[in-house]
C-alpha cells in the first residue's frame, strides 16, 4: 500500500512509498483511508522541530483522517465492514495515573499517530476499536477528516478555557485551528475576533474574512482601536492562543482584561519570554489545552453534522504522491488545510 514515511531526523526527509499492510489483531480494525490531512505538529515533524526530536523515523505520519472500515478483528464488536470511521490521535495505556483519572490524552506513555507510532496518512490502518468513531451520512469522507482539529477546539473552547457567553474572544493566528476555533467561541454564545500578522494576509485571512469573522491584520491595524470602535473597550474577556508565536502570548497577556482568561492551544516552537507580573498583578487565568479524549471527538462529529462548522474553504486536495508539495505549500501558508486523497 501506499504511505508518506517520515524516513530521516531531519527538515523534510520524507518519502511516498509502498509498504505492506498492517497486520491485524483480533482487537483491532482495517481501515480503508479516504481522506487525511495535515495538521500544524505534523509540519512540526516534517520541520523536525526541536519540539519534535522524540520522533523515531521510520513512521508513517498523519493522525486526522477518515476512512471505511475494511475488516474487522474476530473479538471486535461494535463495528462492521463499510462503517464510516474517524480514528482518535492518540493512544494510550490506560492504566496509568493520568489515564485512571480519566484524563487519557495525557496519559504518561501515550503515542500520537504519526509521530511515536504509524500514522493514517497510508491506504490501510490498523487500529484497537475504541480509538474509532462512526460518522453519519450527512458527513462527506473530506469532511470528517476535520473531525480531530475541531475535537481539539471542542477541548480547548468548551471544557478547558472559561469564555462565557457574551465575551469578545480575541483568537490569535487565523491558521485552521484559529479559524475553526473563532467558530467554537461563535458556538460557545461569544464573539471572536481573529487577529493575524502581514504574513497572513494572503490566503488565511480572507478565508476567515469570507466566514463571517472580524479579522485583524496586526502589522496594519492596532488592535485596541478596533475593540473600541466595535465593542466601546479597549480589552478582551478571553484570548484563545493558536498561533504558537511568543509574541502572540504576550499581545494575550496586554490585551486581555483584568481576572480575564487566556487558553494556549498552539505549541510554542520558541522559548517564551513574557511580563508575567502583569499577568500576577491582573490576576489573569492562564490555562493549557491538548489534543481532545473519546467525548470531544463524539462531538465534534454532533456539531459537524449540525452544519455549525465552514470547513470546506480551509481544504485544498492533494494526491499522496504529491505529499512533499503539499507540506511545502502549507509551510508558506498557501494552504490552511492540504488533505491527501488516499
Ligand atoms: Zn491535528
Ligand atoms: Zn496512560
């Protein structure tokens, strides 16, 4: 079968090449991939970022994809040959502290697809039953290959930051994360403002400005003025960090208002150098967010197919074979959201 293979520890260094099926277990199923698509760490992992050195080539990538169930294992219930599936990111032991307190994503020996283990960006996966979720009809294949960004926006926005309903959200970095988690805040009864940088004013920006999002460019715009004109206050109740930039964190730290919160969902490639006594003296919440569990990912595929997300302008498609073009364009932000067609 065919699979893009992180082949060397370094920039780039990958391959599209054939490679057997995996083999099966009694508790696992086949997947027969339609769609997946590259997210922001797996550009990490073709960077081979520091933040990404624990990655042990060779390993196919990719962990947001969708796909037909093939095959299924002689102990799996639940499942059937043809059921339309997403597989979850990350798997985990289950019997460590963080997985027995029911916090799974951060279990302490878990493995992210692509990256500490095979990825779905390849014809065929094997995967254990309960990391697989079906989606309905109402659904395209292309479609539900997103259900794991906006699961990670269903985590970030509804359970671990505090926006309330009514707060202006300001989201730093209008890359597909920023732009499906301005529709999470939309969702959360809040109003989010996007706020990118001249290098995005090319493709990531209109796409947000297309969908109905107020977006600023903050090398041309000042930030606090646009707040003024469009809410009569110069701060923010809450900022959602996507971006990953330092000196994004530090524009949350100003920007934000007094007792207000602040929720870091991008990784920060960079070591982060920031005021942090104003964030004491403003008594400001400053929370993390990770991946998504089982319950996030169950719905994200209910709000997907109550139409509550614009998914389809962040996607552009690309044939596997053409896997070095598509991280290319996406590093030099041409494209939100590259996805192979499998
Ligand atoms: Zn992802
Ligand atoms: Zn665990």
């Amino acid at each position: 079968m065919k699979a893009i293979v992180k082949k060397e520890k370094k920039f780039g260094g990958i391959e599209v090449t054939e490679v057997p099926i995996p083999d099966m277990d009694h508790d696992e199923v086949l997947v027969r991939m339609h769609h997946a698509s590259i997210c922001g760490s797996d550009i990490h992992a073709y960077h081979y970022a520091p933040t990404h050195h624990f990655i042990e080539p060779p390993v196919i990538m990719g962990h947001e994809g969708s796909g037909h169930v093939e095959k299924v294992g002689s102990s799996v219930t639940g499942f059937r040959p043809g059921d339309r599936v997403v597989i979850e990111a990350i798997q985990y032991c289950g019997v460590c502290e963080s997985c027995m307190k029911g916090k799974r994503h951060i279990c302490n020996r878990f493995q992210i697809r692509g990256m500490h283990r095979d990825g779905v960006f390849s014809e065929y996966v094997a995967v254990k039953a309960p990391y697989l979720h079906k989606f309905p009809e109402s659904l395209s294949y292309a479609q539900a290959s997103l259900v794991e960004p906006v699961s990670v926006l269903t985590h970030a926005v509804l359970d671990r930051s505090a926006i309330g309903a009514g707060d202006v959200v300001l989201i730093t970095g209008p890359g597909p994360i920023g732009i499906l988690g301005a529709q999470m805040v939309k969702i959360a009864g809040a109003e989010p403002v996007v706020v990118g940088v001249e290098a995005d004013e090319a493709v990531r920006m209109p796409i947000s400005r297309s969908l109905g999002i107020k977006t600023i460019n903050a090398d041309r715009e000042s930030i606090p003025e646009f707040l003024i004109k469009h809410y009569n206050r110069e701060t923010v109740h809450a900022v959602v960090e996507c971006s990953g930039a330092p000196s994004a964190f530090r524009t949350a730290l100003d920007l934000v208002v007094k007792g207000g919160n602040i929720t870091l969902v991008g990784l920060f490639a960079k070591l982060v150098e920031a005021n942090l006594s104003n964030a004491v003296r403003k008594e400001i919440s400053i929370h993390t967010s990770f991946s998504s569990d089982w319950e996030n990912f169950e719905r994200a595929i209910k709000l997907l197919d109550r139409g509550l997300f614009q998914i389809d302008p962040l996607v552009a498609h690309y044939r596997p074979d053409d896997a070095i073009q598509a991280f290319e364009d996406a590093i030099a932000k041409k494209v939100p959201k590259p996805m192979f067609d499998f």
